[in-house]
C-alpha cells in the first residue's frame, strides 16, 4: 500500500471520527442540566409537597425532613459552584473543542495537499485538455461561472430593492387526505437585507374546512382567498411571517411549530427560513471566483515563459517543450 493511500484512509476515519465527536458533542450540549438547575428543581417540587400537605400529619411531617435535606444539599452547592462549573466548562467546551480540531487535522492536511496535487495537473492540462472530457468540463466549469455571476447580479439587485420596497409571494390551495381537508399556504417575504420562505399546513374537517378558511379571509382582509394576488409589494420591513418564535444566529431565522393530530398528521405544522442577502450573494459568488482565478493564473504562467507542464521555457528555441514535446508557438498563440 502507497503512503498516498494509507494516509487517505487516516484522513477518512478521522474525518468519520471527528464528525460523530461533534455529533455526540452536540447531543451532549443540548441534553445537558446543571447541577443548580437540577437542585433547584428538586427543591421546587419537595415546596408543593409540603404545601399540599395537610400540616402535622405523617406526610408533611416526611415532606419536611425532604426539604431540610434538601437545603443542606443546597448549600453544599453553592460552596462548590465555582469549581463546578470550571469543570463543566472544561468537560463541556475544552475538551471535545480541543478533540474534535485534532481529529480534523488530517482531513485538513489532505485537503492541502490534495490541492497541490490538483494544482500539478492543471499546470499540465490548463492550456491544451488532451482529451474530449477535460474540454467539456472546461466549458461546462465555465457556463456554470457564467450563469452563477448572472445569478449573483440579479441577488444583488435583489438586496439593493429590498430596502426600498417588500415583495411578496403568496400560493395557497386545499386538498384532502383521509377524512380531512387540508391547506397549505407557501409564503415568499423580503425585507432588508434578508428574504425568508415560509410553508403553513392546516387541517379540519373534510366539507367544512375549506369554508371557513374562505370566511376567515373574507371577515379578516374583505377578499376571497382565491382574489389574492401572487404578487404584493408593501413599504420596506423586516421579513416575519407571524407563525411562532424562531432560533436565530448570524442573521439566519429558523421556525418550525406543530400541533394537534389529524389522523397520522399533524393538524397544523409550519417550517420558516430566513437568510440574509450576504449569505446566498457568497455563495454565488464561489464558483465566477474560482473561474477568474483559474483564468488570471492561465495567463500569468503563460505571460512568465511556462510551459502548460510548468517548465521553464526561458531562452528556448527548439520550437518544443523539452519537458511534455508541446509546441511553444501554439503556446503563443493561446497567450496572445
């Protein structure tokens, strides 16, 4: 086995490795209670005990003894919660923090130097594609650049309107399922540097449902659901679409309720996401910026006197590439 090999398996068990640590990481985070919290807890639900006991009988007599117990464990607590959460901090953050970026190292180094490896044959194959599938993944790189730019420009009038003007998009239609009626409404909102997509499910009673929808719209907005328009605009405001609270980071907006049973289905259920501008913009942009570097480093190694194998062709005149047999004239050609 090549040393190439052995080390890309190292790096896929690794990689494998690091990925369920932060996994279990993170199940580990959202699953943890303090140890205050916990005590505190305990101490609340021993409180109604002794309340609704009635006072001096043998429970609130036992309910009682509960709590002086409780508070010994209380205060013993608080004598040690500084050092308690220094080692949940470091049991908790440190550590899998310090595990998982040492599991990621040789994933990362393959990555490198799988770069460089990919650089090296590019330096070969840039120039002149020596087969029918290198040239039609050179056209098929360079459209997908082309039509990921004229994505990114229409985003970024997008943005720019978007602090002018809200627009939004709105489709709704019922259909049942088993004995219910459901709707579904798909609701698409900008706002100020963000756009968000929101998809509401409701339920009722097959027959029925579908009627008091209508009325509801018609007593809430004096129009049918059916004369709504697909398309509205309304002065700039930030995108909420009204269904519950959302977790919120870095500018993102994610919601999700549920509730009810209609059958095996929820009765009402709801997903919303909202993204900033910048977010989609970046994307957009990897692609055309992968694409201009490819083309600026084409022409800057043309320009330095390189062969498309990166050698040196300085003061050559064979005509020929001593190194691959490419003609430089062709090699001129494709610069000039």
């Amino acid at each position: 086995m090549s040393r190439h090999r052995a080390f890309t398996i190292v790096a896929a068990v690794s990689l494998v490795l690091c990925a369920s640590t932060a996994c279990v990481w993170y199940r580990a985070v959202q699953s943890y209670v303090p140890e205050g919290d916990r005590i505190e807890q305990r101490g609340r639900e021993i409180n109604r005990e002794v309340n609704a006991a009635p006072w001096g009988s043998a429970e609130y007599r036992r309910s009682l003894a509960e709590y002086n117990a409780w508070r010994e464990v209380r205060d013993d607590y608080r004598r040690r919660e500084p050092q308690v959460l220094a080692d949940d901090h470091l049991r908790y953050v440190v550590v899998p923090r310090i595990v998982v970026i040492a599991l990621a190292a040789a994933p990362a180094a393959w990555l490198l130097l799988a770069w460089r490896r990919w650089e090296r044959r590019w330096a070969r194959r840039a120039f002149d594609p020596s087969t029918r599938g290198q040239r039609v993944r050179q056209v098929l790189f360079t459209t997908a650049a082309a039509g990921s730019f004229a994505l990114a420009l229409m985003t970024a009038g997008a943005w720019a309107r978007s602090y002018y003007v809200t627009d939004a998009f709105f489709w709704s239609h019922f259909f049942d399922e088993g004995n219910s009626a459901f709707w579904r409404q798909v609701s698409v909102q900008t706002g100020p540097g963000s756009i968000g997509l929101d998809n509401i499910v409701q339920s009722g009673a097959q027959g029925v449902y579908q009627n008091l929808i209508e009325a509801s719209y018609v007593r809430n907005f004096h129009t049918r659901l059916s004369s709504i328009p697909i398309h509205s605009t309304f002065p700039p405001r930030d995108v909420n679409f009204g269904f519950g609270r959302g977790k919120k980071k870095w500018g993102f907006v994610w919601s999700h309720f549920q509730y009810g049973w209609a059958g095996l289905r929820p009765r009402s259920y709801d997903y919303g996401l909202i993204v900033p501008y910048w977010s989609i913009e970046t994307v957009l942009l990897i692609v055309p910026l992968l694409w201009s570097w490819w083309r600026l480093k084409r022409r800057m190694l043309i320009r330095a006197g390189h062969c498309r194998c990166g050698y040196d062709l300085t003061g050559n005149t064979s005509g020929v590439c001593p190194e691959c047999g490419a003609p430089i004239g062709r090699m001129v050609d494709v610069a000039a």
